[in-house]
C-alpha cells in the first residue's frame, strides 16, 4: 500500500516538474525574442532617483580631496582645532564606509586631544 502512495507521488511530482520546466522554456524562449528586439532594462529602484553618476561621484571626490587639502593646510599653519575637526569628519566618514578600526583610531585620537593630554598638547576652543 505504502509503495503505491510513494509511486503516485513521484508520478505527480515528475508531472509537476515537466510542466514547470516546460513554463519555464517558453519564459526563456519569450526572453531570448524580447532580447533581440530590445535589451531588457533593470526596473529603477524607487528610492534612487535617476540621475548623472558621474557628477555625484565627482562630487563626492572633490569633497573628499578640499577635506584632505584642508588637513594639511591645518598641519601646516599649526592648528590644532582644525585638525580636530578634520578628524571628527574622517571618523564620520569612515563610520559610514564601515571602515571600523579607522573610527576607533579617530575617536581613540580626539579622546586623548580632548580630555587626556595635558593643555599643553591639547589645543585651544575645547567645550
């Protein structure tokens, strides 16, 4: 008894199978003419808005690199304060890289300007 229900179950099975294998040529068969046509686009995405990458990402550098040139005209001129702040927005970006043992770096660096070192080493305008 037990042989005929695994019978009949594996007969619906492979009946099952062949019609979905069978859904799923003619879904590709419905692809490869539509690709021939016209080149399927992805969906957009709804909470990217549509448009120029490569200004953003211009952007993005350029923001990067007057933050860096900011930094050494900091370490030039002696500014201690900022340097700070240079650092308080590096460790806010590597936050948001994920970049984990860069923050801890930063914020082990600003800690110790802040409130471990003596006033001495620590510069002028901490609240």
């Amino acid at each position: 008894m037990a042989q005929k229900v695994v019978r009949k179950a594996a007969k619906e099975a492979a009946k099952q199978a062949t019609k979905r294998l069978d859904e799923f040529a003619t879904e590709v068969e419905d692809i490869d003419t539509a690709e021939t046509t016209q080149p399927l686009k992805p969906p957009p995405l709804p909470h990217i808005k549509a448009g120029d990458m490569v200004f953003e990402n211009a952007q993005l550098l350029l923001r990067d690199q007057l933050v860096s040139r900011e930094f050494a005209d900091a370490v030039k001129c002696g500014d201690s304060g900022q340097i700070v702040l240079v650092l308080k927005i590096w460790a806010c970006s590597f936050h948001g890289h994920r970049c984990t043992k860069y923050v801890h770096e930063m914020l082990h660096i600003i800690h110790n300007l802040t409130h471990v070192w003596t006033k001495g080493l620590q510069y002028v305008g901490i609240s």
